[in-house]
C-alpha cells in the first residue's frame, strides 16, 4: 500500500514538473499599430522575386515603364487585372506568320505600378511575405 502511495506521488511530482516546463512564457508576434492591414483576410501582399523589375502604368507589356523594385520589395496589392496576351511567331525568312499563342496572364496593381504575376510571389498576410522576402535576400 505505501508503495503504491509512493508511486503515485512520484507520478504526480513528475506530471507537475513537466507541466511547468511546458507552460513557460514563449515570445509574441509583434503586431505595430500601423501594420493593421498585416493578417487582413482582404488583402493581399506581394513580394518581387526577380532582381529588377519593371512596373508600368498600366496592366500590360504595351503600357509604359512608370517606376523600379528590386528583388525582396514587400508591396500591398491594390488592384488585380486579367490581361489577354498575344505571341506571334514569324518565320524569319519568308515572314509569314507560323503560330499564335493566346495567353491570360494576372497583372498585379501595387503603389509604384502594375506588375506581372511572373515577376511575384502573393501572400494572403504580410507576415507570411516579409518571411518570404527574408530568404530570397
């Protein structure tokens, strides 16, 4: 009988102890007054996954270069648009025209222009983009 006493004290010293451990203080998100948008399921962040990139004035490869970013830039998405792309390949020597390909391709509208789904990588949190952006730095 004291044995199983003994052992069930031992248990519950045991149980405590690693419930203690367990239940230590662990570090927070930081969430800043201004990053309110940041975990918005409304919204949407984008970070540039080439080097360099161009932005233009419009969703489209005709419209004209209107700002720069560079590779790991974290940008809020403000508009979406779908854009019907055209490539015609000619033969060269008689200039005839060989194939047609018709694509549709997401443009991305950020603060300094709009941008290819090509040259992005979206995230549905900002938390999840600025992590992004960390490793492709």
């Amino acid at each position: 009988m004291r044995g199983k006493r003994r052992l069930l004290a031992m248990g519950l010293l045991l149980c405590g102890a690693l419930l203690s451990f367990s239940c230590g203080r662990r570090p927070g998100i930081n969430l800043r007054q201004e990053d309110s948008l940041a975990l918005s399921p409304q919204v949407e962040w984008a970070v540039l996954r080439e080097a360099y990139a161009a932005f233009r004035s419009g969703a489209g490869y005709d419209n004209p270069v209107c700002g720069h970013g560079r590779q790991g830039e974290v940008m809020m998405v403000t508009g979406k648009a779908l854009v019907r792309t055209v490539t015609v390949t000619e033969d060269g020597a008689s200039g005839e025209k060989e194939t047609e390909t018709v694509r549709m391709e997401t443009w991305y509208l950020m603060d300094k222009g709009w941008l290819s789904e090509s040259g992005l990588i979206v995230f549905d949190n900002k938390l999840k983009a600025q992590t992004a952006a960390q490793k492709l730095r």
